[in-house]
C-alpha cells in the first residue's frame, strides 16, 4: 500500500499516461521509448512550472508597482494639501507669524 502511495504521489497519472502512449504507439523499443517520454514530459513538467513561478513573481511586482503609485499619489496629495493650508495661511497672515 504505501508503495501505491509513493507512486501516486511521484507520478501522478503521468505514467499511465506514459504506458497508455507506449501502447498505442507500440515501439520496436518501449523501454527506450517509455524513458524518453518520461524525460520530455518531466522537462516539459519543469518548464511549466518556471513559467508558472514567474508568472507569480511578475504579478506581485506589478501588484508592489501598484501599491507604490498609489502612495506617491497619496503623498503627492498630501503634500499638495499641506502647500495650499500653507498658501492660505500666509495670505490670511503674513510673515512673520507662525500658522503652522
């Protein structure tokens, strides 16, 4: 049993695939065929994987780049807020008071 269990979790229906090729396709060499098939599938496999990943990666930096034009907007309205507090202020009393 927990062989059953190793091998489902290493293979997947990835070999039954591999078996189900071999015997539809019958090779003069199924072993030769079967591991040749088992490595491009395994490289395939590892292929979609990394593009998997960096599909992941690709879409947290542009999900960071998002958050981060959102606080500069933020600050840029911030700042701008603060400059025209600053403009009133000074017009409704000139230097040298402080309306901070």
């Amino acid at each position: 049993m927990m062989e059953t269990e190793y091998l489902k979790r290493c293979f997947g229906n990835c070999l039954a695939q591999a078996l189900a090729e071999v015997a539809k396709i019958q090779p003069s060499d199924p072993i030769e065929y079967l591991a040749h098939w088992l490595y491009h599938y395994r490289k395939t496999a590892k292929a979609k994987e990394k593009e998997r990943q960096e599909k992941i990666q690709l879409q947290q930096e542009y999900d960071n780049s998002l958050e981060e034009t959102k606080m500069a907007e933020m600050l840029k309205q911030e700042e701008y807020e603060i400059q025209q507090k600053y403009e009133r202020c000074h017009q409704e009393n000139p230097p040298p008071s402080s309306c901070d």
